[in-house]
C-alpha cells in the first residue's frame, strides 16, 4: 500500500481526470463533491486526511446528513457516484485495500413530470419576440428541436441543414 493522504489523493485523481478528457465541469463536480465529504469527514473525525480509515458508515452518515439537508435523490446519487470513483481510484492505484463505497446503497431518484408548455404559453413567447428575428429564431431552435442551451450557443452555421425535408435541421455534432 502506498502512503497518502485524502488531498493528495484527491489531487493525483483529479489530474488523471484530466488526464482521460474529462470535461472541465465534470473535473469542478468531481472535486466540489470530494471537498463537500472532506468537509463532512472533518466533523467527525480526527483521522480524516488518512484514506485507509474510511469506512463504509462514514460514507453511509454523509448520504445520510445530505438527506437531512434535503438534497434531492439526483444530487445525493451523483455524489455517491464521484466518492465512489474516487475510492475506486484509490483502491486501483493500491493507496487503500478495498472501496468502501462500493456497496452503498444509492439514493433513489425521484420522478418528474417535464415541463412543457400549454399552446397558449408557446404562442405568447413566440408572439413577445416576433418584432426580433434573433431572439424569435432562439426560441424557435428550442421549441422545434429540444436542443440545450450550451449547444444552441455553439451551434455554427455550418451546423444547420437548411434542404432536409424543406425544414431547416440541426446536424449532429
């Protein structure tokens, strides 16, 4: 077993997501979920730098404490899913013997209904940005096609299949 602390730990892991394309966002996810147990394991123990010591309950009273917070199924799973690649991490790279997360139970996530608009609702935005093409042409995209907006903001020309079906199209990117 190598000998290393939580952070150093943290630190090789985050640049071998960098290492493997991981996006920027995904890297500020990762580490934000990571501090935020640091953080929790701060509060309780003495021995909270030292990797070797977690144990499975600690990870248990975290998921339990973010319930408490009233953090929603989704967000409590996507935690738990970083902790636990962190400590597989961990575990593949020999810095500790076995992945306490791993048999964790995951947080349910709760159902919900999308939100869509009523025709009346869709016609009075339309009908609101009528008198500006650009802001009529953005509302449009999004209401015809359900792209999202960080990919309607890189959207190029070039990215627009305007004979397909006589019906202008986004092309896949």
């Amino acid at each position: 077993m190598i000998d290393m602390t939580f952070e150093q730990g943290q630190q090789v892991f985050l640049k071998a997501l960098a290492g493997n394309n991981f996006s920027q966002e995904s890297i500020r996810a990762y580490n934000a979920d990571i501090i935020q147990f640091v953080d929790f394991l701060k509060s309780l123990r003495v021995d909270w730098n030292n990797p070797k010591k977690i144990e499975r309950l600690d990870i248990v009273e975290f998921m339990n404490r973010l319930a408490g917070l009233r953090r929603t199924g989704t967000t409590r799973a996507r935690k738990l899913a970083s902790i636990r690649h962190f400590l597989k991490f961990l575990k593949e790279n020999e810095i500790i013997a076995g992945n306490p997360a791993e048999t964790v139970i995951r947080a349910r996530k709760e159902e919900k209904d999308p939100t869509v608009l009523f025709k009346n609702e869709y016609k009075a935005l339309l009908f609101e940005a009528q008198e500006n093409s650009r802001d009529y042409a953005i509302l449009l995209t999004f209401l015809k096609s359900g792209i999202r907006e960080s990919e309607l903001a890189k959207l190029e020309i070039d990215d627009i299949d305007f004979h397909h079906d006589g019906v202008p199209v986004v092309l896949e990117q």
